[in-house]
C-alpha cells in the first residue's frame, strides 16, 4: 500500500487536480462542520463563481485509512450523475488536506448573498451542501 497522500501511481494521481487549492479558492467562509470535516463556501478566483468546498484532513490516527477512503470517495463523486445531486467539480490536496469543490445549492447561494437567512440555512443539512 502506497503512503497516504501519495500519487506515484497514476490512476491515483488522475484523480485528483494539481492546482494549488488555497490560490484557487478565496473568501472562505465556514458553514459547516460534521465528523469529516468542514464545509466551507469560497469563491473561485478564476470564474469568481461561488463553490462549496469541504476540507478532509488524511493526517493523524488512521492515516492510510482516511485515505482510502478519499480516494473511495473522489472515485464515487466523479460518477455520480443525477438531477437531485449537487454536481462534483474537482478535488485538490493540500498539506494532508482533500479539499473538495461542489456547486452550491440555491438556498446556499442566497444565505451567500443574503447572512441574514442563517438560521434558514442551518436547516440544510451540511451533507448536502457537501457531497
């Protein structure tokens, strides 16, 4: 088994994008925090459109398992295809950290522009704003 986090082989490595996420992603904001990271709405400095991000450290207890199940998770992400999913737009990895970016939902959108619909928007659940 490879080193967490390592893309030598290369079906691993296409998995993932070699941008520098933290140059790419600006204005982030936490919305959500769950037992596999946080949530995060950003903006993306070459299309200014606004993203979701979640972040999913691979370091500390459980190292290689934690990465596994990234890469179980990318692979997923990148087949899903539906009309009720939010649609996956890439993952980048960044000091033991998979960031993954998503399209935000509409009522994200509107918390976005509007923080007055806080409490609105913790009645979505961070699941859905993030995979």
């Amino acid at each position: 088994i490879a080193r967490a986090g390592s893309l030598k082989d290369p079906d691993v490595a296409d998995l993932f994008c070699r941008d520098d996420p933290e140059k790419l992603f600006t204005d982030l904001r936490e919305i959500g925090h769950g037992s596999f990271g946080a949530v995060y709405f950003a903006r993306d400095g070459r299309s200014n459109e606004v993203v979701a991000i979640k972040k999913m450290s691979y370091s500390g207890k459980q190292t290689n398992e934690k990465w596994q199940d990234i890469i179980k998770e990318v692979k997923f992400l990148q087949k899903l295809r539906h009309p009720n999913t939010i649609e996956y737009l890439g993952c980048y990895l960044k000091e033991h950290t998979a960031w993954y970016r998503r399209v935000v939902c509409i009522l994200c959108r509107a918390y976005h522009q509007f923080p007055g619909l806080h409490a609105a928007a913790r009645l979505v659940p961070t699941r859905l704003v993030a995979t």
